[in-house]
C-alpha cells in the first residue's frame, strides 16, 4: 500500500532554533500534502495545505512565517517551525493525497519538544 | 463550519465484547468519510473509507456504517481484542479543498 515516510520521528530543540521535518511520499506522486498539529488528547488540526509547485494556504490563526512549508516535488514536503519555543512542542502529522486514487496517506509523526 | 463528534472520549470493554463507536457531523454534504486507527505517540492508520453514496463498508471483523442524512456513523468492532486498544479518529471529508475534519477520537481499551 501507499507510504508517507516522515522524519525526524522526534526531535528535542532550544528555544529560539529552527526545526524542519520532512514528509515523503514513498511509491506515489502527491499532488496535495497536509500538515497537522496535535496536542494531547485532542483531535488533528490542520495547519496548512500545500500544493507542488505552488505557496501553501494556511488555516486561520497559524503563521505562516512562524511553519514554512515548502512542497517543491510531487513526493516531498517540509514544514520548518522557525524560532521554536515551548509553545510549539506538539505532535505533527503529515499527509499526503495520491495523484492518481486521491487517498489520504499519513506520515507516522512528529514529537516536536522545544526546552 | 463542519464540526465532528466522537462520544465518548474513552471506552474500556472486556476482551471478546462485541462494540460500537460513534461519531457525528453537522454539515451532511460530505464527500466521504473515514475511519482511523493511532496508537500512542504513532501517526495514522486507515481502517475503512465510505463514500457518501455507501452505507457501510467491511474489513475483517470491522464494520463502518455512514446514514449522511442524519450525520452520523458508527465503527462496529466485533470479538475485541487486547491489540485493538487504540484511539480511533472519525473523519469527513468536505468541500473542494480536500479538507480532512477530524474527531477528537475514542480512545479505546480492551482489557484481556
């Protein structure tokens, strides 16, 4: 079945420095790549969409200079959370819509803890 | 704006229990709608997709059933097991955009 490959599965960070996760698409072409956000015991959030090739449209209340996506091949997309602070320590999960069947594949996550 | 529901937040069943989750939506002119598997600290796992003109869909001892009119559908898990302990997530899928609205989940426990 479909792949998203996602990494790094955790990353601990200090304050104030940037962390950039990846999201791959393994064995198809994703022409719409999703970025969520989760706290503990809370459903997925959607951050942003991102379309190949194109800037990526964020949901209302989250900074899009604070989480750069950059979706720049039909099977890769990251999303850098730049100038982390504690804040941002959640749980963020990636998506990815096949080209061809339009599922939804999901990365495996990442636990972002920023000290 | 659509909202999902997932009632309750958590379930814990015997091993061997026949059992069924719920879930709901406000706004029934969906596209498809999703059942998924997390475990803890892990990503998301399909479990079976309906499309707005099916009623339910059959994977193993899982059945999803979708009534779009009323905004609702249920997970049926028969003859729980200890490895079906998860947090299972409903959601729909709306609008051209593609968007996913996600549930809050119902974390579920299956004690041997």
């Amino acid at each position: 079945g479909a792949v998203v490959s996602q990494h790094p599965s955790w990353v601990i960070c200090k304050s104030g420095t940037s962390v950039k996760i990846e999201c791959r698409s393994l064995d198809f072409q994703a022409t719409t790549m999703f970025w969520y956000r989760q706290f503990p015991k809370q459903s997925l959030m959607l951050m942003a969409t991102s379309n190949e090739g194109s800037k990526a449209t964020y949901e209302q209340g989250v900074e899009k200079d604070k989480f750069l996506i950059n979706h720049a091949s039909l099977t890769l997309s990251t999303l850098t959370v730049t100038s982390a602070h504690p804040e941002d320590s959640s749980f963020y999960i990636c998506s990815a819509r096949d080209r061809r069947t339009a599922d939804y594949t999901f990365g495996s996550g990442t636990r972002l803890t920023v000290v | 704006k659509q909202e999902v529901t997932q009632i309750p937040a958590a379930l814990s069943v015997p091993e061997g229990e026949n059992l069924v989750l719920n879930c709901s939506f406000t706004d029934s002119a969906i596209y498809n709608l999703q059942w998924f598997r997390q475990d803890p600290g892990k990503g998301l796992t399909s479990l079976l997709l309906i499309q707005s003109s099916q009623r339910e869909q059959t994977s193993g001892r899982l059945n999803a059933s979708l009534d779009k009119s009323s905004g609702r559908s249920t997970l049926y898990i028969a003859a729980s097991q200890p490895g079906d302990s998860a947090t299972y997530l409903c959601a729909v899928h709306t609008g051209a955009n593609s968007k996913l609205t996600f549930g809050k989940g119902i974390t579920l426990s299956v004690r041997p």
